[in-house]
C-alpha cells in the first residue's frame, strides 16, 4: 500500500513548533494580508490566513480594498506597511485585478517583510544557495517529505510546471537539497517519458488528473500541488489510478494544500525574528 502524505498531520506538528516559539518571544508577531476584490477563491485564502494566524495568537489583519483600488493606492498602501515598525509580515493576495501590474507590487514590499517569497532579492537569495524568506508552497513540500522521510539526495525529481510561486522555486529548493532536478513544462516534448524517469515527481499544473498511471514509475513518489474545482470536488493533477503505482502520495484535498499557510506564518514568524533581532 502506498503511503499517504496528509499535510494536516504536517501542518499541526509545525503550528505546534510555532507556538513554542512564540510563547518566548516579548512581542507577538504582525501579519498583514491585502486583498483586492472579491474573488471567491482569494476570500477563502486569505480568510484561512488570517484564521490560521490568529488561533497561534499572531497579531492578523486581512485589508480588504475595493477591485477598483488602484495600482497607486496599493503602492501607497505597501510603503506605510513597509515602514510600520509594528508589522513583520506583508502578503498581497494573487491575482490581482489587471490593472495593477503584480510585476511592481511585488518588487514594493520589503524583501525583509516578504513572506509569500516572491521579491526578486529573495528569489535571488533562494538561487544562489542563501538563508531567506522561502515561498510558502515549494517550502511547504520540502517540510512535508521530509517529515515522512523522504530521501532527496541524488534522485531523479521532476516537476511538472514552472511558475515563479511553485515550480521553480522548488526546483532551487530541491537541488539544495541534492536532487537531480528537471523542469517539464507545456513545451517538454514527450512528456510521459520524462515524467516516467522521476522518482520523485511534482504536478504543478492546474489540470485535472492530467498526470495518469501511465506518465508514473512504479514506486514513485508523487506530490499533487494542483487544485481544481470540478463540479463540487477539489481535484488534483494526478489521477487516482496513478497512486496505485506509487510509493507515496499527497491527496487532493488535504496534501500540500494545508502546508501552504503553515508555511506562511513560519516565515511571518521568521520574518520577525530577523527584523526584531
Ligand atoms: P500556472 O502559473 O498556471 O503554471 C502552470 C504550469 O503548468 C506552467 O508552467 C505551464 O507551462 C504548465 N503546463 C500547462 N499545460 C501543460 C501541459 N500540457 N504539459 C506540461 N506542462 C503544462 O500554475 P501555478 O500557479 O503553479 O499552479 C498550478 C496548480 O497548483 C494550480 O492548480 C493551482 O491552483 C495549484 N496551487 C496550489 C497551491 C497549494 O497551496 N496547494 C499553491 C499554488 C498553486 P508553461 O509555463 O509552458 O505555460
């Protein structure tokens, strides 16, 4: 029987590592999460934050503008963050509506308050090998098969999708920890044989059992890091039948999913700690 990674499991050992932490520090770390419009999706998201952060005692605010808010006003908004002494941790909620280019919003906000990871001097800190403020998805895997213990070094990982908040930033993580690492996309000619190599295999693509039995290697690892509303189902990108053959999966629901915020109020409480010493 193949194992199944629950991030919950996960999740709820690192929320408790966090609130060791927090019970000896002198000052309870600040997160603020910004939001534009009402997308179902991003309410849910940023409410889960906030939620999250507020049950391990983080001081938590969800700032929620108007989709017509404009690129000006988030800018404004940014830089009082950035310079409020008292906040530690700054996310703007993705996407944002398309007049407001998410290219500038992010390159706004403090590197040291950049909790989601997405600044290019964070991103460039994560390449060249250097602590730093890790996005929450990538980092969140990383957690994940490591506490299942899930040999990296010298293996074969694939990542299925190359986003700037998932696919690449895992691949850095992945080849820091000594994995042999290949980026497929939707210009990898012959996928399935690509992914049949993987002994460690990543879907990151936002299709809906788009990664089935066949495009698996018996024994493989599989992480399922895409979400997809079908009817009333959250679905992933592995087919079911593809766990079968596999040593290990992440469920869709319930795998890399909840990772993602624990992760988010690690790096807010890491974020502090660097910022207040
Ligand atoms: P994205 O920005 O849409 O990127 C999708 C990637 O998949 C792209 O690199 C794209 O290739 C690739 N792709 C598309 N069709 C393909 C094909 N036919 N063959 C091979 N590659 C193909 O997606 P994302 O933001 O990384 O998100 C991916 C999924 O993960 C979504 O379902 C999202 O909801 C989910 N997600 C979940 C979490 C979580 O916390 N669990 C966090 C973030 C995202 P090109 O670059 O060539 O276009």
């Amino acid at each position: 029987m193949p194992l199944e990674m629950r991030g919950h499991a996960v999740a709820r050992a690192l929320y408790d590592e966090l609130r060791e932490v927090l019970a000896g520090l002198s000052y309870t770390p600040a997160l603020r999460v910004v939001r534009l419009g009402d997308d179902p999706a991003s309410v849910s998201y940023t409410r889960l934050k906030d939620k999250r952060a507020r049950e391990l005692g983080m001081d938590s605010q969800v700032i929620a503008l108007p989709a017509s808010t404009s690129e000006a006003e988030l800018l404004g908004l940014i830089d009082e963050l950035n310079a409020d002494d008292g906040v530690d941790g700054i996310l703007v909620q993705l996407p944002l509506p398309e007049h407001v280019d998410e290219g500038r919003v992010i390159e706004a906000i403090s590197p040291a308050k950049d909790v989601d990871g997405f600044h290019p001097y964070n991103v460039g800190r994560l390449w060249a090998g250097k602590e730093t403020l890790e996005p929450c998805t990538p980092a969140g895997i990383i957690r994940m098969l490591d506490h299942y213990g899930i040999e990296l070094e010298g293996r074969e990982a694939v990542i299925v999708g190359r986003s700037n908040i998932v696919g690449k930033p895992l691949a850095a993580l992945l080849l820091r920890r000594n994995a042999t690492v290949t980026v497929a996309h939707s210009r990898t000619r012959d996928l399935a044989a690509v992914t049949r190599r993987a002994e460690v295999l990543v879907a990151a693509v936002g299709r809906p059992g788009f990664i089935g039995p066949e495009m698996v290697a018996e024994g493989a690892v599989l992480v399922d890091v895409g979400i997809s509303r079908v009817g009333d189902e959250l679905v992933g990108d592995i087919a079911p039948a593809a766990h079968e053959k596999s040593s290990a999966y992440t469920p869709v629901p319930g795998g890399v999913g909840p990772m993602t915020v624990a992760m988010l109020l690690a790096n807010t409480v890491r974020a502090a700690r660097r910022r207040r010493g």
